[in-house]
C-alpha cells in the first residue's frame, strides 16, 4: 500500500469506502449528452461483430501457441 495506506485503520477504510461511493462526483447531464452525441458521430459505421468472432479469435490463439511452441522446440534444438 502507499503511504496514506498505511495510516488507516480498517475501520477508516470502510469509512472512506463508503463516502467515495456515496460521494463519487458524475458529470453534468448536458455533458454526458453532448459526449454521446460526439461519440456516435464519430463511429466508423462498422456494425455488429461477425458471429463467429470467438471461433476466429480462437484459432488465431491457437495458431500463435502452435508458431509458440514450434520456435522453443527449434531454439532447443529438438526440430
């Protein structure tokens, strides 16, 4: 922990916990909305995620391990 940390007692952790949750400050509604606006009018346009997403992301981890392991085995001289 930092040095602030350690002064606490856990007693005050729970404290402070519990008046950041309570007290977290949000910004204002009129921001939030023109952040949103901003940031839809900045989207690429590229749609829904292809439904085989996980199955492609998979294969390319797989793959990666496979080139992984091929290059310990050559750097080892097993290959």
């Amino acid at each position: 922990m930092g040095e602030l940390g350690d002064e606490l007692t856990p007693d005050d952790e729970v404290r402070l916990a519990e008046r950041l949750e309570h007290e977290r400050p949000a910004p204002a509604a009129g921001f939030r909305g023109a952040l949103g606006r901003a940031l839809v009018g900045r989207d690429p346009g590229y749609g829904p995620r292809p439904e085989n997403l996980h199955s492609l992301v998979g294969g390319a981890v797989l793959s990666g391990g496979v080139l992984i392991v091929l290059g310990l085995l050559q750097a080892t001289g097993t290959l």
